[in-house]
C-alpha cells in the first residue's frame, strides 16, 4: 500500500459527518510537516478509486427479481438431473 493509498484509506474510514474544512485544514497543515503535501492529487485519486469499489460492490451485491428466479430454476434443473 502506498502513502497515498494510507491516507486516502484513513480519510474514507471516517465518517462523513465529521470530515469538515476545518479537518481539510488540519489534514493539509499534516501533510506539510511531513513533507507530504505533494501527494494531495494522489490520495484525492485513492479516496475515488474506494468509494467507485464501494459503489459497484452495492450494485453487485443487489439481488434482482431476475436473478433470483434464474438460481432457483437451476437449483431446480440440478435436482430434476440429480434424480436420474
């Protein structure tokens, strides 16, 4: 895991709520004491990669009508074949 990638983690742990600009200011004013400031475009790159995975983990995981009548007739067509 990269630098970036640490940070922009520790940022999307948090909750929503309490990032604020007063924390931006305090986040910015970290990252140049420790000489870090230049990673801001990366980690805001980290930051959107996790939440675009969060995303399309929500949508991956949603079952549909469609799928759900799909699994039960192949668990149903296992069956009918099992029995033979």
């Amino acid at each position: 895991m990269t630098t970036a990638a640490a940070y922009a983690k520790a940022i999307y742990d948090l909750d929503k709520a309490k990032f604020s600009k007063e924390y931006f200011a305090n986040l910015k004013n970290a990252l140049e004491s420790r000489g870090h400031r230049k990673l801001l475009p990366a980690i805001l790159s980290e930051y959107e990669k996790l939440e675009l995975a969060a995303e399309r983990s929500k949508t991956r995981s949603a079952i549909t009508p469609e799928s759900e009548r799909n699994r039960q007739l192949l668990e149903l067509y296992r069956r009918l074949v099992s029995n033979n």
